[in-house]
C-alpha cells in the first residue's frame, strides 16, 4: 500500500433509505453517501492523487474560503499500488502537474477497505459498496467498508462489481486520525 492522503469529511451517517442493518455509519472515500469537507479541487491545494498531503492544507483551505470544519472526520489513505481494470491489474502513479509530499500520521486507525472508481483518472469517484448498494451482496463491516484487503481484492477479481459504477477501481485502505 501507498500513501494517497488526506481528507475530512462531513457527514458519515448511514442514511436512513440504506437497508444495511450491519452498517452503523459511511467511511467511503467516494463523496456520494458521505460528503468531503467542500468542492476542493476548485483550490488547488489537492496532491497529484487528489487528496491532501497533510491535515495542515485542509485546515488552510478551509480557512482561507470560509469553510468550517467543526463536525468533520478526518480520514488518511493509503491504496494498493495497483489499479483493477477489464483487461487485469495495472500500475498507476500521481498526476506529476501536482505535488505529492504526504505527511504521514502519527497515529492512525484502520476502519477497513474500499473499492473506488476511477473512470476519469484523476480524483476518487464512487464507492460501490455504499453508492451502489453492494454492501447488500457483499460481506461489509459496520463502516461500509471490506474487513480485509483480501476480500475487497477478491470482491474485483470475482466480477461482483461489474454492472456497478465504470472502473478502473483502486483499493484504498481508509483510517480514521484525530485532528492534530
């Protein structure tokens, strides 16, 4: 696994429509069920895997665009060097336009994995599990999320999530981290 970075988030709820009686709230990095923080690519501060390199550039962001982050979680990525597409695994690496110095927390708790689509190449997508509904048919813990690497790695090879959103799709391990 790499370091991809960070990112808050707003609302972490499981919504009420969601039929997932194990599911108690969304970790997803994809921002269709749970909500990043703000519109961030429009500042520019995002790395080149569209994420923030440390906690200290989201709170700069959101100080400098008016954008409270009381209630936020906040969340560090790291993603399996490889991404899943049709034709197998392929390598992919950050958009070179944008620095990429991520800092590295001190300390971090793993919540699980996720699978995330990248049809654009650049900025995570969606999350199946939580913006499909796979969570129905697939074994997910109480965050919407894959216990292990290895089921979410199994979950791709396996073609549970064709008919989904377009891939390719990257595993991201996702941790919670206390706001320093």
């Amino acid at each position: 696994m790499i370091p991809v970075g960070y990112m808050a988030k707003r609302s972490c709820k499981k919504p009420e429509a969601f039929g997932l009686p194990n599911v108690v709230d969304i970790y997803s990095v994809g921002s269709c069920v749970n909500d990043d923080f703000a519109d961030y690519i429009n500042y520019w501060k995002h790395n080149g895997y569209w994420l923030f390199d440390s906690p200290e550039v989201i709170r700069a962001v959101a100080q400098e665009n008016s954008i409270e982050l009381q209630g936020t979680m906040l969340f560090y990525y790291e993603a399996h060097e490889m991404e899943f597409t049709k034709e197998g695994w392929r390598s992919f690496s950050p958009e070179p336009s944008f620095p990429t110095h991520i800092v590295l927390p001190s300390c971090k708790s793993l919540e699980g994995f996720d699978v995330v689509t990248f049809s654009a190449g650049n900025s995570p997508e969606c999350s199946p599990l939580s913006c499909n509904g796979l969570a129905e048919d697939l074994c997910a813990n109480s965050h919407c999320l894959f216990d292990s690497f290895s089921e979410a790695e199994a979950g791709l090879i396996s073609g549970r999530f064709t008919g989904g959103e377009p891939g390719p799709y990257r595993i991201f391990a996702v941790y919670s981290v206390d706001w320093p």
